[in-house]
C-alpha cells in the first residue's frame, strides 16, 4: 500500500545576499533546502537540505515553517505551528539550541536567543 503526502513551499528568501547569494526554501514539512545556482534553470544545484523542525502539523491553516536569518551570526531560526523554536548553525547543518515556547505567538525577538551559542 502506498501513501502520498502533498506539502507546500512556506517559504522562499535569499540568505548570504551579497557574496555568493542562495535560495533558502522551507516546505511545510519542516524541510529547509539550498539552491545554487537559482538563476539560471539549467544550472540550479541543490546544495542541501534537511528537517529542521519536526512534527510540524499539516494544516491548511497554519503557518508553516517560519524562519529568520541571522546574517553575522550564520543562524537559521525556525519554527511555525508548534510550541519549539530551534536555531541552526547553517556552516556546521546543526542545531544548537533548542527553546521551547509558553504560547504559539510570534518569536522573532532577539531577546529570546541566547548571545553565546
């Protein structure tokens, strides 16, 4: 017997804007992949990808992945419709903390990530 599971895009956004520029895309099965290359159809390389957030419900409404870049830091803050938000060290593909949220309200605050990583 075989199950088919439709996702959708979430996301799409540049990260590393100014030298060597990639296509951050985020599904909302809480797969984060990058593109190389995105420009140019015939040349567009997937660099990598992995699950970033782990049991994101499926929902037609609900949020989906969410991300925040940190540019200086190499950070990749994720979350969406769960109680979790995990930041990611994009060199090393590993996350490096865990916080968990009281409420499903917006993050994005810098006072919650820890200064040191």
């Amino acid at each position: 017997m075989s199950v088919s599971v439709s996702v959708s895009l979430s996301l799409s956004s540049f990260i590393n804007e100014e030298q060597n520029a990639l296509l951050m895309t985020g599904s909302d099965d809480g797969i984060v992949r990058f593109w190389r290359n995105y420009d140019n159809e015939n040349a567009t390389e997937l660099i990598s990808s992995w699950r970033a957030l782990n049991d994101l419900p499926l929902s037609a409404r609900g949020s989906g992945l969410v991300t925040e870049w940190q540019q200086r830091k190499g950070n990749l803050i994720v979350s969406g419709d769960v109680r979790v938000l995990r930041v990611w060290d994009l060199e090393r593909e590993m996350c490096v903390q865990v916080r968990k949220r009281k409420r499903l309200e917006k993050f994005f605050n810098p006072n919650i990530i820890k200064k040191k990583i």
